[in-house]
C-alpha cells in the first residue's frame, strides 16, 4: 500500500514549493548560461570556417575593378553635369517666356 502524506499547514506546502522552483530556477539559469556560451562558442567557430572560404583577388583584379568603378563614376558625373545645364536652360527659357 502506498503512504499519503497530508499537511495540515500550507506554509509548510508553500516552503517546500517554493524551495523546490529555487533549486529548479538555479540549474534553469547555470543551464541557460552554458546555453548561451555554447552558441557563442560555435558562432565563432563558424566565422572562422567561413573565413577560410574567402578567396581574396589578386593585385591586378583590385587595380582593374578600381579603375573600372572610377570610370563609370566619371561618366555618371558629367551625364549629371550635362542633364543639370540642360534642365537649367530649359527652366530659364520657360521662365523667360512668362
């Protein structure tokens, strides 16, 4: 036959409880840490696989791709300069004109 066990006061019911979601609350939160510390620990591993991925280009790729974004940026600023003039004459036209 099994034994019941039966409490008469609750403070005795509540101590017990509420030592019971210390204890839990404890090793919740040490769990949580390493948790947390285990993540960090395999992002970084993984940064540095990821790193070791990277194919870096040579001196004479740089010097191309750089001379190639200079370029464009030249014509883009005089297709800007260009545009600009004409949309200023255009507007002193239409302004003379009234």
């Amino acid at each position: 036959m099994e034994e019941t066990k039966v409490v008469d006061n609750k403070s005795e019911q509540t101590k017990s409880s509420s030592a019971k979601k210390n204890k839990k609350s404890k090793n919740g939160l040490l769990g949580k840490i390493g948790a947390v510390i285990t993540k960090i620990g395999d992002f970084f591993t993984g940064v540095k696989a990821e790193f070791g991925k990277i194919i870096w280009p040579t001196k004479d790729d740089v010097i191309k791709q750089t001379t190639a974004v200079v370029a464009v940026s030249i014509i883009c600023c005089a297709l800007i300069a260009v545009l600009d003039y004409v949309f200023e004459y255009g507007m002193n036209f239409i302004t003379s004109i009234f």
